[in-house]
C-alpha cells in the first residue's frame, strides 16, 4: 500500500486505535471481522483510494491497537468507531463492513444514521441461527481445549475455500506466523466471540434508511448466504449481490469480482 497519511495511533478516550489513511475524497471507513485487524483488507485499499479517503482502523485491544476494557458486544466497538470518526473530524462517512464489521455498521446506522453516507454489509446478519451459534460454540471450545493454533486453523478451514487456501498453504508455522504473533490473548478473544454470538437486531435493522449493499458468497460457511438475503430482505431499499464462490473471505479470494460490486454501489453515492 502506499500510505498518504503515516500510520498512528489515535486516543478515543479509554483506549488508542491504530488508524492509517490512504488516498483522497470523501471519507470510508473500512471495519474489519472478528480479527480486528485492518490490513485485512490490503486487497480492497489500492483499488478505492483511487475514489476515497479510505480510513482503516484496529480494533481496541488487538493488531497494532492499544489496550482498553474487554469486548462483550458489538454495539461498543460501534461506540469506538463513532469516537474515531469524532476524533478524526469527521461528521460522516460510507462504511464497509465485514462479518463483525458489519454489525458495527448495523449499530451505527441504527444509532447515529448522519453519521453514514452509505453503508455496506459484507458476509454479515442481522440476528444468528441455530447453525451460526453452534458454529462459533465450537470454535470457542477448540480455542478454550486446543489452543490458538488450532482455533485459528479451524477458522481458516471455515473462511477460506479449498481451492484457494490449497496455492496459498505451504507450512504452519508461515501460514500462521503473523497471526499467531497478534494474538491478543484468550480474555480478549473470548470476549470478541460472545460479542459475536450475541449480535442479534434482526428485529430492528428494519429501522436501517442508509443506502445499503449486502454482500456475500454463495458457499460461506461462516455466514451463510441465506443471512445475508435476509438483511437485504429486513434493510428497506437494500440491494443484494451474491457472489458465485469466494466464502467468507470473499475481499480476499475473488477481490476483483468483489471490488467491482463494492465500488459500483459506493461510487454512484459520491456526493450524495
């Protein structure tokens, strides 16, 4: 990435986010799942910067953040972002959200909709399934028995398609060198999966009048396809894009295919 603003630090009060900046033009910010950790979408920067004054961020307690008081919701990583954006000057902003990112997005847009000029949900839900709960039980218990290796290898295996990862894999140790350092620890990554689990305003985001994109794959396995038709369903005016493959790591997997959809619906909402 070629940085137009230095990466920094920026106090929101209880805790000091990582912040970097890249490129010109109306503000976006750029929320990452439930890793946290912003270069999570390297792939997506060099492609919107060209539009945007693209804003990544970690979240409190991981990746290149401070510490602060452990997550137990959604709702207050939503608080940290409307405190970033205060701290930054901005009075508003589009917003792309994935997975977690995503309900931060949706907490956002329910409790301070001036603040976004639009809004993309990208493999995120509106409310859990049966599926979805047992799904991040399980991961929460090979955290809590097998250790962060291989929690975070069954994460992997959940996220990113055979077909990709098979190019990609040669050894454990490299694969996982850079997240295994990042790891912040089990409290706080017990305290992002709860956040997770608890997650449910499937019956409120029908509140939700920001211009929004729901995005996801047809074979994600962590957030199925049928969670993100029904955001599209709940959301009033929303509009749907399923992609073919790409799983839940679609930014990553299929990033042409994906930027295209995204910046299709954010460019057409530039000056809005």
């Amino acid at each position: 990435m070629n940085d137009t603003t230095q990466g920094r630090r920026v106090s929101i009060g209880h805790a000091e986010l990582y912040v970097e900046e890249h490129g010109a033009g109306e503000p976006l910010l750029l929320v990452a799942g439930l890793g946290g950790v912003g270069r999570f979408w390297t792939h997506q920067v060099p492609a919107f910067a060209r539009h945007f004054r693209v804003i990544l961020h970690d979240h409190r307690g991981v990746g290149r953040s401070g510490p602060g008081p452990l997550v137990s919701n959604a709702g207050e990583l939503a608080d940290d972002l409307l405190r970033l954006m205060d701290a930054l000057g901005l009075e508003s902003a589009h917003l792309v959200g994935h997975s977690t990112g995503g309900a931060i997005g949706q907490h956002i847009a329910l409790r301070a909709p001036e603040r976004l000029k639009s809004l993309v949900l990208s493999a995120s839900w509106a409310g859990p399934t049966p599926l979805f709960l047992q799904t991040f039980h399980t991961r929460r218990d090979i955290l809590v028995n097998s250790g962060p290796l291989n929690y975070l290898m069954v994460g992997t295996l959940l996220a990113a398609p055979a077909w990709w990862l098979a190019d990609r894999f040669r050894d454990t140790q490299s694969y996982f060198r850079e997240r295994l350092a990042e790891f912040a620890g089990l409290e706080v990554e017990l305290g992002r999966l709860n956040a997770v689990m608890a997650h449910d305003l499937r019956h409120r985001v029908a509140g939700i009048r920001t211009p929004t994109l729901v995005i996801g794959a047809k074979d994600d396995q962590l957030t199925p396809p049928g969670l993100s038709e029904e955001l599209a369903q709940r959301i009033p005016g929303a509009t749907l894009a399923v992609l073919p493959s790409g799983g839940h790591f679609c930014p990553q997997t299929v990033t042409e295919e994906y930027n295209a959809r995204v910046l299709e619906f954010l460019t057409a909402r530039i000056g809005r």
